[in-house]
C-alpha cells in the first residue's frame, strides 16, 4: 500500500471530472422540482443522453455535435414523461420509473454497433490566468469546456430563479399550482418546459461520462449516477448552491475510492466502490432531518377542474 | 372541443380493461418498432406471446413460464402493498440479491449437510435476508423522514457490490480451480430447490408465489390491515384521523415486500440459477415494478400480469435465437407496456368530454 502516490492537487483535478455528470444531472433535476415535478427518469435520460452523444459524436467526428444531441435526446426522452404527467395525469412516480426502465431498452438497443469504440476526444481549455496560479492551477485549469460550462449552469440557475421573472413564476407553478393558475400563468406549459430543460442537462451529463469521463460506451455505464442526483438535490434543500457541494462531496469520494484502489489498500474493490452509495444514503439521512424545504407543490397532479 | 373531466369515482371497468388495452397498443407500436429494425411484425409479436405456448418446442419453453413467473409475482405481490400505500419500495433487486446471498449461506456454511431441516433453514434465512435490507430504508424513513425510493435504491447498488465480492471472496467454490462463484447448489441435494413435478418447471416459489397471492387477496379485502394500507394510500389525512399508524404501515409494507423478494431470491439461486455469480440477477426485482402496476396492484390481477411478462422474457429470447432480435428490444418493449398503462389509465379517472367552444 503506498498511499503516496495520490496527490492532492491531481485528486482535486479528478473531482471535478467526476462530479461534473452530476453537477448537471442534479441542476436540471432542481429546476424540475422547483417547477413541483418529481421526475424520477433521471437516471434513464442520462443514459438515453450518454449514447445519443456518443452515436453523433462518432459519426460526426465532433465532440461539440455530440453534447448537442446529447441534450436533444434527454429532452426528447423527457417529453415523453411531459406527455404523461402533465397531459395523461399519470402518477409522477411511476412514470418516472417507467421512463428509466425505458431508457435503459432504448439506450443499449441504439448502442448495439457502438461497444469497443473510442470516441473524439474533448479539447482542453487553458485559460491562462487560472493555469498560472500556484497550488490550484492545477485544479481549476486545463479541463474541458464542459466543465466550466456546468459550473457557469449552476450561477445561471442560482441567478434565473432568485433574480428574474421567469424563475418568480417557476417557484409560484411550484409552490402552489392552484394560485398560479389563478394569476394566469400557464402551469402546464411552465412544467413541460422545465421538465424538458431537466431532461436536455441530464442527457449533457450522461453524455460527459460517455465522451469525457469514461471515454467509451457500455450497457449501463451510468450506474446509479441519474440517482445520485436525486439525491443531491435533496442534499441540496432544493438550492441551486449547494447542489456544487454535493456534487463535489460525491465527486470526492468517488475519486479517493479510486485512487485507494489504485494504491493497493488491503479492502477488497468491491466494498471500496459501495462507498459513494453509502455516503449518499448518510447524507440523505442527515439532510431529511431538516424537513419542510420541499416546493410545496411537489409531486401533485394539476388538473385546471379540481 | 375535448376537455376531460375528473370522474367522481374512477371508472370500474376503464380500470380493468386499462392492462388489456395497454398490452394490445404495445403490440401495435411495438410491431412498428420492430419493423423499422426490418424483422417481420407480425412473426415477431407471434414468436413472443405464442411460440412459448403453443409453437413447435412449446412442450421446451413452458416450464419455463412458471420459473420465471414465480419470483416475479412474489416480489410484485410485496411490492403492491407498499405502492397502495404511497410506499415505494424500488429496491426489491437488491434485497432479492440479499436474500439469495443469505439462503446460499446457510447452504454453504453447512455443506455437505444431509438433512430435511437445511432447506427451511435456507427459506427462513432468505425471506430475513431480504426482510432486514427492506428494514434499512424502512427504519430511516421512520426515524429521520429519509426518502425511502432514493434509500431502497442506493442499496441495490450496494448489494450488487457485496454479490461480487461474495462471488470472488468468502463464497467461492474451494474446488472451483480458482473461477469466481459458489458451489452449483443444484448438485447439493439437501439444499436444491427441484422442480416438483417433472416437467412442469414448478418449483417451491411458485408454490410460495401462489400462496402469497392468495394471502395477499385475503389481506387486502377481509383484514383490518389491508384496508388501513389503501385508507393511507387514497386518504392520508382520512388515515390519520382514523387512527392509522403511518410508520408502522411503512415498516409492514417495507418488510412484508423485502422478505418476499429475498424469498424469491432464495428460491431462484437454490433452484434455476444455482450459484453465487457476479450476473446472478437479471432485474427481475425491477421488471416486477411493471408487473404490480400491470396487475393493478391487485393479486390476482398480478398473477396474470406475472405470467404474461414471464412470456415476454421467453418469447423475447426465443426471437432473440432465431430471429436475431437485440435483447435490448424486449427491455424497451416492457418499458412502454408500463407508459401505455400509465397513459390509458387517464380514462379510468378523467371522462372525455365534447364541449363547443365558447365565448366568455
């Protein structure tokens, strides 16, 4: 076991890779809920994203086109979900189901000619200020873009929903869907929209895995991800914010269980992979304490005759 | 103009022949989907839904119907409970996983045992196996209010995770030359779950299934308990104020549906499966969650959607073998049974009305 061979600032580097698929899963997932739906198909759209991404960033040879369909597949996938909550009335819960068990069968049923093939590789960008920075140039630095892209989502979403009027009218459709139908606003309209951004970031963050993180495409390579998301964002209370620190303490432990891997520490793998599951069942556990931030609206089936 | 109107009361037989409906348009549009990967529609819907029944080699697939039925039902049986409830119970693959992994114990810690009492031990170990990984989100939901779909779900990760590690570590077979996996239970006779009958491919789950299913019905519509579960599923505040208790609903229906899907699991890895493998499970703990909602979360309404999914899966593998048609189109086939469901069920709640437009 040789425990110095990982290094702080290269581990720091790393967790920001890791906790980027995240990052817009979860931020996407926060509009969603804030908007007072619970869409439970995360995990399905990002992997319905991960491979739309893959397929056109392959055929196209750009990792840009990629991301792009990436988005358009998870908000395609998502609309499905729309249809059915928002226009069939169905039960968000188990059309949320439904829609990852179904994304599961599209995904590796488009992805049958893809297994075994590299992907275009995503540029890096050095920003030069940032890179010459002693001690954290190394973290902040030469990522790709999409990474940056995320962390500007996370202010935009934080600002948009705080600020502007088009975020005033989300929390009120989320809060409480009868009051906002009163004033006017379209609350149906407002939640297929926002239920198709959340579907659009979550395909982008299935899409980082398969193009950046990992770089390949596998049947199932999310692997809990989309849920881990859910997750975050009742870590987060629902707050834009601290969806970046959840993200990070994900990205984290991910990051050190492999490199306490690659270090040979005496626990078996299998039980050092158990550990980002584990942390987010603690942190749920420790967050629910502090109950009551939910939009109050969450889950509940709108209809304008009741 | 169409406008829908909320019904009073959901429409009885829209809710029955919601399934049937949902069934026949996946066979529509599933026929399409299976044109476009250019395979003959019609041979395809026929390979799945009759070839296992009635085809050539039927005499080889049905037994099969049955081993796939059985776990099937006993975990969807559970988890309908629950989801009357508004508990939701998603992790029933990992305490299906769990419950294998405890009745492969016991087996193997006693191996080679010769004794009648070996395979109840195993039955009993399973069912708590499964009964305890269900208690964990059922305890903190209780205790800290912690989202149990989130924590049930976490934890099939987790034990996925310890099956491998249990396949490659601590179970291994000691005269397997090294290869990961447990000894082949099937060839230890006092732990094997045998087929009953010959032929029929009835084993002790589907026996257990069949008893749940009845035990459930009885619950359900002659228990004080059955009815307390769909009081707080249609009327949570109601519920309460007739004295409900809703965290011990929640530890019943969280346990009752874990010690069922580690009874499957059980009886799956002493039976058809046989060993302790990284791939030990094939997600019947979630194709189950379609089967509930199927079956109306009804029992006997569950046996019947159990019986037609375990006919999906054989006839998609027999499409699969001959004519080339990618497991992948089976998975999604079963997914959109579920959103066709979910969409037809719109009817049973909400009426279809004509209206003219009017100036107000």
């Amino acid at each position: 076991m040789d425990l110095s061979s990982i290094k702080p600032a290269l581990l720091l580097a790393s967790l920001m890779i890791a906790a980027t698929p995240v990052i817009y899963a979860a931020i996407g997932e926060l509009v969603v809920e804030r908007a007072g739906v619970l869409n439970l198909g995360v995990e399905g759209m990002m992997i319905t994203g991960a491979i739309c991404g893959f397929i056109a960033a392959v055929n196209t040879d750009s990792p840009m086109l990629g991301f792009m369909a990436a988005a358009v597949g998870g908000a395609l996938l998502s609309l499905l979900f729309a249809l059915l909550t928002q226009y069939a009335l169905a039960n968000q819960v188990a059309s949320g189901l439904a829609l990852t068990l179904f994304g599961l069968g599209v995904s590796s049923l488009l992805g049958q000619g893809y297994v075994g093939i590299k992907p275009p590789s995503t540029p890096k960008l050095d920003i030069p200020v940032l890179s010459d920075l002693p001690g954290i140039g190394t973290v902040l630095s030469a990522h790709d873009i999409m990474i940056y892209l995320g962390l500007l989502l996370v202010a935009a979403v934080w600002a948009v929903l705080k600020y502007t009027r088009i975020g005033l009218i989300l929390r009120a459709v989320g809060e409480n869907h009868d009051a906002a139908h009163a004033l006017g606003y379209k609350v149906v309209r407002v939640r297929v929209l926002a239920i198709m951004f959340g579907g659009a970031c979550a395909g982008l963050g299935g899409a980082y895995i398969s193009l950046v993180r990992v770089p390949q495409w596998t049947e199932g390579m999310t692997a809990g991800v989309g849920w881990i998301a859910l997750a975050l964002v009742v870590f987060a209370s629902w707050r834009a914010g601290r969806v970046l620190l959840g993200a990070w303490l994900f990205g984290g432990v991910t990051v050190l269980q492999l490199n306490l891997q690659a270090a040979g520490v005496a626990i078996p793998v299998e039980y050092l992979s158990m550990s980002p599951y584990l942390i987010t069942i603690v942190v749920l556990v420790i967050m629910s304490s502090d109950k009551n931030k939910a939009p109050a609206s969450l889950g509940k089936i709108f209809h304008a005759s009741s | 103009m169409l406008r829908l109107e909320k019904r009073a009361q959901p429409s009885k037989q829209w809710a029955a022949l919601a399934p049937v409906l949902a069934v026949l348009i996946t066979m529509v549009v599933g026929g399409g989907l299976f044109a476009l990967l250019g395979k003959n529609p019609f041979e395809v819907i026929r390979t799945i839904f009759w070839d296992p029944l009635f085809g050539e080699f039927a005499f080889y697939y049905r037994p099969q119907l049955l081993i796939k039925a059985g776990p099937l039902i006993l975990i969807a049986i559970g988890l309908s409970l629950g989801f009357r409830a508004g508990i939701w119970n998603i992790g029933a693959e990992g305490q299906y996983i769990i419950g294998a992994l405890c009745g492969a114990g016991v087996a193997l810690t006693f191996y080679p045992l010769d004794a009648w009492f070996l395979f109840p031990m195993m039955i009993l170990a399973g069912a708590l196996g499964g009964w305890a990984w269900a208690m964990i989100p059922a305890l903190l939901k209780v205790r800290f209010g912690t989202n149990e779909i989130l924590v049930s779900l976490m934890l099939v990760y987790v034990a996925e995770k310890l099956l491998a590690a249990m396949a490659l570590g601590p179970m291994r077979n000691p005269e397997g030359h090294g290869f990961p996996g447990s000894r082949n239970l099937q060839q230890y006779e006092s732990a094997h779950n045998a087929e009953l009958f010959t032929g029929s491919g009835l084993h002790w789950g589907g026996i257990t299934a069949l008893l749940a299913v009845i035990c459930a019905y009885i619950l359900l519509n002659r228990h004080i308990l059955g009815f307390n579960i769909r009081l707080l599923g249609q009327a949570p505040r109601a519920a309460r104020f007739a004295g409900v208790n809703p965290n011990r609903l929640t530890v019943f229906c969280l346990g009752i549906s874990g010690a069922l899907a580690g009874l499957a699991g059980m009886y799956e890895i002493s039976g058809p499966s046989g060993q302790v493998s990284i791939d030990f499970n094939v997600g019947y703990g979630f194709t189950a969650i379609i089967v509930a909602f199927l079956g109306r979360l009804h029992p006997v309404g569950i046996l019947l959607a159990g019986l037609l999914m375990a006919l999906t899966y054989i006839g998609g593998e027999i499409a699969q073998s001959n004519m080339n048609l990618p497991a992948a189109a089976i998975q999604m086939f079963q997914g959109m049974m579920l959103f066709f469901l979910l969409a037809v069920d719109l009817m049973a709640n909400y009426r279809l009305r004509l209206t003219r437009a009017e100036v107000s």
